[in-house]
C-alpha cells in the first residue's frame, strides 16, 4: 500500500511557514548541488491550496517548484474552489477522501507526499496518514504557520524510524 508522508521544512521554534506563508527563510540563494533522493521516492504530492498557490522562495528561477524544481509528477491539490481547468499533471479536488484516493492511485508503489499544515492535519484527523518527516531548519522565524496547530486536539502518538541532526522521520502509531 502506499505511504502518505507528511514533508515539510521546519523552523527550530516549529513554524513551517512564516507570518502571511512566506517562505523567504528557505532560500539559500544557491541551487542544489544534487538531485534530492527524496524526488525519486515520491509518486504524487497531495497539496493544499494555499501551499500550492503559496510563496515560492525560487520563483522565477530554474528551482521554482515542488523540490528545488526537481519534481515533475503529479500534484493533486485540495481545495474548496474547483477551477474549471488545471495545468498538465495537476488535478484540483475539493473532497479529502477523494484528493487521498486521486494521490494514492497516481503515485502506484512510490509515496504520496503531503504538503500543507493543514492537509497534513485533515489526514491525521481522516485516519489517512502514515508518516510524518520534518526538516529541520536552523532558524527562529517567531510566528507563522506552526508544523501541527490544533488546539483542544487529541495527542499523536508516533514512532521514530529514523533521525539525524536535522531530520526525524516517524511513523504514526494506530
């Protein structure tokens, strides 16, 4: 079965976005020196609407887009608004279960990368999600969008596959 693995770059003081969604603070103002290994093991990215249509810090350069520019494949994008058409590899849906099922089906045997706080909080809540990986980033952005905000929520239980200096990868515990 594929694995949905919520992706994000985190702040040290837990913000994955800053104030108004930028995200400025990820620009390193270089280009990578390598493919990220990551690009080859995702499938499809399932993506909110604000992280699709959000700040890109390499807009306008040859690294704009999903991964530096290194991702190509297919964006499912969650969304209440519904375009009446969508750019080639991109499939708006405004229904969780079906954005999940639209991903899964799109990315095969390959992970379907969650992208956006609060998609990645909504499959959680659905009982969808399997994995959750966090960058972390050594910087201190003071307010914006937090990794997980939901006040009054029940605890997540995880369980920690991997990690390094600035990398923890975790299973959610069902």
């Amino acid at each position: 079965m594929t694995t949905l693995q919520y992706q994000c770059a985190m702040s040290l003081d837990g913000f994955i976005a800053g104030r108004d969604g930028d995200m400025s603070w990820l620009d390193t103002g270089t280009a990578p020196d390598e493919t990220n290994p990551l690009v080859a093991q995702v499938g499809a990215v399932l993506s909110g609407a604000r992280t699709y249509h959000g700040d890109d810090p390499n807009a306008g350069t040859e690294q704009e887009g999903g991964y530096d520019g290194q991702y190509t494949g297919p964006t499912i994008v969650l969304t209440h608004h519904v375009p009446p058409s969508a750019p080639p590899g991109v499939t708006f849906a405004d229904d969780l279960g079906k954005a999940i099922e639209l991903a899964r089906e799109a990315a095969g045997d390959k992970l379907v990368s969650v992208l956006g706080a609060d998609v990645a909080r909504q499959c959680i809540a659905a009982g969808a999600l399997d994995e959750v990986l966090v960058h972390l980033t050594p910087v201190l952005l003071g307010d914006g969008v937090r990794l997980f905000d939901n006040p009054g929520g029940d605890p997540v239980r995880l369980e920690v596959l991997e990690s390094g200096p600035l990398m923890v990868r975790a299973r959610i515990v069902r």
